[in-house]
C-alpha cells in the first residue's frame, strides 16, 4: 500500500449512480480511507451551495466545485476563480442567437437563461438545484461556472474562441445536450493543484476517479487517476487506471487495487 493522503471524487456517474443513488460498497470505501486518515475531497462541476445534503452523508468537508473554479478545505475557502464577464456575455449573446439554454453557477444561487423552459426545469431536477433565479446582468462578475443546455452535436463549434475555454459534453444519459464550460487555465485538475500545493501533499500521494471529461486535467493532476468503467469513451486514455462501473462498485474496486479497503 503506497503512502497515500488524499482522494478526490467526481460525483455524477462517479460517486452517484444514474437513480441518483449511493452505493454501500462506496459509503464503506470512503469511510475505510477516511479512517486510514486520507482527505476525502468531492471534485465535481456542481455548484456547492447544493451539494451539502451529499456531502453530510458521506461524511466529507472539503470540496473542488464549479469545475475547479473554487474550493473549500474543511469549510474554510482555498480560493474563487470568477470566469471572465467578458466571456459570460459572449456566450449568452451566442446561445440566444441559437436557441441554447445557459445555467451560470455563483456561489451562492444558480442561475437561469430561462425559468420556463421545460428542458432547464429538467435540469434542475436532475442535478437537484434549489437556490434558483432567473438570469440578470447583475451576476456576470461573479460567475465561477456554466452549463450550455439543448445543444445538438455540431453545435460546441459556435463557442469556440481564443480564450483558452473548451466545451465538456455532460457524461450523463439524458443530459447529453449539455456542455460544461471548462477553462483550460481554471478546471479540476488546477483545483487539485492547489489544494496539493496548500496542504502540502505530493502528487504521487493522491488519488482521483472520474467518468466525464470534465475529469481529464484531474485524472492526468493525481498519482493514481482512474476513470470509470461507465467513463466518457475519450477519458480513458488520459487515466492510469480503468475501474468497474459505477454501478459496479468501481470506486471500492479501483481503491482495494491500491489496497487501500478490503
């Protein structure tokens, strides 16, 4: 067993099966690597302010949220990485001219191109959104992440600029039409290096698993990167390691591989 400190879990698809569900074999992997004293950190495009039901559950206080965009380490903040307002309004301006739907995160409300609109109230169910408003300029300095909803297949290339920002397709059934807006300098794997760099932990001590592409700079940031079996067909070549499904106890499976549970 290597000297590891500390564990970073992606949530949908990873930590959260598709009813949404928590397996046990997962609850009992977490709690057996918290008990060898490893920082457990959920690492997740999810805002925050909505995740503290799941987070009690497991018994987990440090988070990477918004993609990377701000973290917490035991409920006290590491940093916030507001996107470019400039940026915000450019790609509302191009998904009204398109038909798309735009969620933008705060970290303190989630935010809504239109409250109407069956396929956004869909989303808000899936991901479980509570701290809801509609769209207002008002928000564009403090926007630490966003969602491109009802997008078609051919649809990413209308958004690509010279910002240093890529689309990351949602790696969830039914959610497909839905990109994250990833910053190439400002996402999960430059959340993971802070946090190492704050605590003072190496990389080669660190552990992440992840199933959507928004996980690829926090797979390659991490000593042992593992994707999941269920994982995004392009993610795997960027994960040292390939689990089970989440569906499969892939997260106790690629965990009792580093012998860390049994």
């Amino acid at each position: 067993m290597g000297n590891y400190k500390v564990l970073f879990l992606d949530i949908d698809g990873t930590l959260l099966r598709p009813d949404d569900s928590i397996e046990d074999s997962t609850k009992e992997a977490i709690a057996q690597v918290q008990s060898l004293g490893l920082e457990v950190f959920l690492a997740t495009g999810r805002p925050l302010h909505e995740i503290d039901e799941l987070a009690k559950e497991l018994n987990i206080h440090s988070f990477i949220g918004y993609n990377g965009a701000y973290a917490i380490y035991k409920g006290a903040d590491i940093f916030q990485k507001p996107m470019n307002s400039s940026t915000v309004k450019n790609f509302l301006t191009i998904a009204k001219e398109n038909d798309h739907e735009v969620v933008l995160y705060t970290n303190s409300k989630n935010v809504f191109t239109n409250m109407e609109s069956e396929i956004l109230t869909d989303f808000m169910h899936k991901f479980h959104l509570h701290k809801n408003e509609p769209y207002s300029p008002s928000v564009n300095n403090a926007v630490l992440g966003m969602t491109l909803v009802n997008l078609k297949k051919e649809d990413p290339s209308l958004y690509q600029n010279d910002e240093g920002i890529h689309l990351s397709q949602v790696n969830l059934e039914g959610m497909r039409h839905c990109y994250d807006v990833i910053r190439d300098s400002v996402n999960k794997g430059y959340g993971v290096q802070v946090v190492l760099e704050r605590l003072g932990i190496d990389k080669e001590s660190s552990i992440a698993f992840g199933d959507g592409m928004n996980d690829k700079e926090m797979l390659q940031n991490v000593g042992e990167g593992f994707a999941m079996g269920n994982g995004h067909p392009d993610l795997f070549q960027y994960a040292k390691h390939r689990t089970t499904n989440v569906t499969d106890s892939g997260i106790f499976n690629g965990l009792k591989m580093l012998g860390l549970v049994k």
